[in-house]
C-alpha cells in the first residue's frame, strides 16, 4: 500500500489491473475538517437537500470544524431567479448557518461557481497541456448521431478517445472553433498503473484498470475504467460541468469530507480520476441514501409537495420538528426533538443508515406535536419575565 499521511492514496496493481481509492477514514484532528454544502439554484430546497446540509453542519461543530455554503450555478438552463436566496432563507430559519461562504464571506472568495469561471479555465488547461484531457470538436448533432448508432448495436455509448479518434480528427481537421473539453480517462488511469507503460494518446492496449471508490457509507465501489466514459470539463461555452467545477471548488477550500445525495455516486469514478489528473488527493466521500416517499420511489417536489422545505414553512411547521424529522433520515438520533447543539454532540459517521430512507408526513407530524407538547410544558424564561412584569406593574404593591 501506499499511503500520504494516514490516507489511503493507492492500492497497488494485482496482474495488470490497479485499484486506486478516494481517501479512506480520514483521522481526525490530522486535519480540520472542512465541510460543505453546495446546492444548484434550480427550485425550491429539497428535503434531501436539508438533510446534506444538517449533516454536514452537525458533522462541522462535532470536531470543531468549518461549514461552508457554496452556491453552484453554472447550469443556466435550470437555475431559477431568486432560488439562491429562497435556499439562503430555509437554511436559516433551519438554524443552519454558515461558517464561510456564500453571504458570510471567508477567505475563498468568491463562493458562487458562476464568479469563478477562469479558476477552471486554468485547470482544464493543465489537464490538456499534461495530455490528460483534450479539445472534442464534434458537434451536438454528430454526438447525438453516435449515440443512436451506438445505441442500435451496442445498447449504449461510453465515449471514448481510442474508439472514436477518426470522428475526433476529422471533426478537429475542419478548423471548427466551438469545442468542449473531455477528460481522457484512460490516459490518467494509465500513468497510475505502474505495471504498464505510459500509453500514447487514445490508446487503450493493455489497460484493465479499476477504480474504487472508497465510501465511508457504502463502502468499496468497483468500476471497471473500460465503463468510464472521457467526461465533459468545459462545455462550448466555457463553462465547466460539475465533474470539473466540484473537484476544482473542493481542492481549493481545503474540504476534508465530501457529504452529499447517493446519486453523485456513480460520478464519483470520473472525479476520482480528476482528482488524481490534477495530481492531487482526494476528500473523504461519503454518499447519503435517497429518500424515498411512502409509497416507493424517489421523493419529487413535482409530485409530493411536503419534500419542499418552504412548503413545510407555510404549513406551519416548527423548525425545530422539521430539522428532528430530517435528521432521521438515515440517522438515529438519541432522541426526537433535539436542538442543533446537542445532535452536533453525538452526530457520528459511523451511525449512519446505507438503506433508503422512507419520507413519512405522519411521523413529521407526531414530531411536531411532541414539540407543541414541550414548548406548552416548558414556556419561555423571557416570557415568564415579562407576564412577571406585567403582574408587578398590575397588582399594587
């Protein structure tokens, strides 16, 4: 094994084949722990959402550590005016705040993906210069027609530069000036094999490389290079996708753990492989289950209006039983109705749930009427003080 610090970095080839791992259990203390959450501003947050960004937090103050809020807009088909500060607002009155970021500030300045274009810019560079990414001049249409006729023989298309270097040469030859940039996966699994040669661009002979996705969550995940399609960097009009953007966002802010939804995971790989092309180590990922509604199949805010946090604010919903609600989704918490500071106190990775997580409105509230219930039973000091007063100023003395 080779290992940096404490890290698993590499586990080394057996026959022709390397495993190579995204960090391991991280120690803390060996570094603070640097969290983040990162939404897109394209609706409403979800509770999905809620639950990434309470865990990260809980996770941040168990080890004294730093919560960032990190707004990524860089996908302007979908982003939706006003949702940046809609999610500001329910993280708020969530109790959720922000240690660095997005509205508080912090040395990473700035914070939102849409301000930071020629940060990756200059990493797509580097990745090209090092012949680890490279200049796709094929159009959308050519693309779409590859993908039927990849689709009719093959059931389906993992892109690739050595299979469709013809398409790629003929496409660059006709002096074309829109482009986007691909990762070229093999090349960069390839210079982490020492058991081959370097390859030559676009080959692939000999390579059976895994990559392995150590999850704190789920586990080792195994996907066979050969699966991992040259991912889009930069798109044609030079903004960068999230395989790029998070990877890049992420090394610079120092983030430790990456805690974010289950469906990122099969992208994992492929930023993986960005990590190790930028020749750097990765954070510590840890993937949270789906939540699921009552009935089975993921929860929508199309079709289930309960999974919007602000819909459960004009409901009506306490903060403080929406947050113990969310926090039970794939966590057990010692108790129900907990506040921010005592879950911070016993919030452990180790106890949280792999399986998906049901999403029931009855159980939200019961939650709820347990903390109608304690508030009636334990009033306010402030609000005893003041009916004291009120009394003194009424009753002569």
């Amino acid at each position: 094994k080779c290992r940096i610090g404490r890290i698993p970095i590499i586990v080394c080839s057996t026959g022709f084949g390397i495993r190579f791992l995204s960090s391991g259990v991280k120690a803390i203390g060996e570094n603070p722990v640097r969290v983040r959450f990162a939404p897109s501003p394209t609706g409403p947050l979800h509770l999905g959402g809620l639950r990434t960004a309470l865990f990260n937090y809980l996770f941040a103050k168990k080890h004294n550590g730093t919560f960032i809020l990190r707004i990524e807009d860089t996908d302007r088909l979908r982003e939706v005016p006003g949702a940046a500060d809609s999610i500001l607002e329910d993280l708020a009155w969530a109790g959720i705040k922000a240690d660095e970021g997005h509205g508080v500030g912090g040395p990473h300045e700035p914070y939102t993906q849409s301000k930071r274009l020629h940060q990756y810019d200059d990493a797509a560079y580097r990745l090209i210069k090092s012949g680890l990414a490279y200049r796709c001049f094929l159009t959308p249409e050519e693309m779409d027609a590859l993908r039927q006729q990849e689709s009719t023989v093959y059931g389906g298309m993992i892109f690739k530069r050595a299979k469709y270097r013809e398409h790629l040469d003929a496409a660059g030859a006709q002096g074309r000036t829109d482009f986007t940039v691909r990762l070229d996966t093999d090349m960069v699994a390839s210079l982490l094999d020492p058991t081959l040669p370097p390859l030559n661009p676009g080959s692939t002979e000999g390579l059976t490389t895994d990559v392995v996705v150590h999850d704190l969550l789920h586990g080792m995940v195994t996907t066979p290079i050969t699966q991992i399609d040259d991912c889009v960097l930069l798109k044609s009009d030079g903004t960068p996708t999230y395989h790029l953007a998070n990877v890049v966002d992420d090394l610079e802010m120092g983030i430790t753990h990456v805690m974010r939804g289950e469906e990122w995971l099969t992208s994992a790989p492929k930023h993986l492989l960005v990590y190790r092309g930028l020749g750097r180590r990765p954070p510590a990922m840890i993937h949270l289950p789906l939540l699921l509604h009552p009935e089975g199949g993921k929860l929508s805010k199309r079709k289930h209006p309960y999974a919007a946090v602000g819909w459960l604010r004009e409901q009506g919903y306490d903060p403080k039983a929406v947050v113990s609600f969310v926090a039970g989704l794939g966590w057990t918490p010692p108790e129900e109705a907990m506040g921010l500071a005592d879950m911070a106190k016993v919030f452990s990775l180790e106890d949280l749930h792999a399986s998906p997580a049901s999403v029931s409105l009855p159980k939200l509230d019961s939650i709820q009427a347990r903390v109608f219930r304690r508030s009636c039973e334990d009033p306010c000091p402030l609000l005893l003080a003041a009916l004291r007063a009120d009394l003194a100023a009424a009753v002569p003395a």
